[in-house]
C-alpha cells in the first residue's frame, strides 16, 4: 500500500478500523450510532518516532488525531505521544 503522506518528527499516519455496523446481538446500527473507532493501523512513520513502528495496531486518544481524506482513505495523523497503547 502506498501512502501518500509523509509524517514529519514524532507523527504517524494510521488508517482507523472500520466501525462495527452490527451489534453482537445482531441489530444493525445507524451511522449516527456508531462509535467511531480508536484503534488504528500504522502505515507510515515520522523520523522522530521511537517506540512505534509500521504495522502496529494502535489506541491512541480520541480527539487528538487529525483526519484526512486522500482519494477514498482516510488517514489519521497522531503524534507518538498521543498514542495510549499498542494492541497484539
């Protein structure tokens, strides 16, 4: 996957898992109702990140990121200190 966006210093650029549009009961939700996810998929890591890198599943903080829609992907820019944990 080619990412067209380069992070700079201690950024990452994450693509965000797609929300569940079900419940596990089996009711479909509406869009309004849906969570927006808080974990994401590192694709693309700045030159001043340490501890993260490419292919990491991340949780990072839920108003900290910036969005931004290149073609029909959306990609989140966060700064490494904004990222709360990795997930396995």
């Amino acid at each position: 996957m080619s990412v067209p966006i380069t992070p700079l210093a201690d950024y990452v650029v994450a693509v965000a898992e797609v929300a569940a549009s079900k419940t596990m009961s089996g009711l479909y939700l509406p869009e309004a109702a849906k969570e927006k996810p808080k974990i994401a998929k590192i694709v693309a890591v700045g030159k001043a990140v340490q501890e993260l890198k490419l292919n990491d599943r991340i949780i990072y903080k839920t108003y900290s990121p910036t969005e931004v829609k290149v073609g029909s992907v959306e990609y989140i820019l966060v700064k490494e200190e904004d990222v709360l944990a990795t997930v396995k």
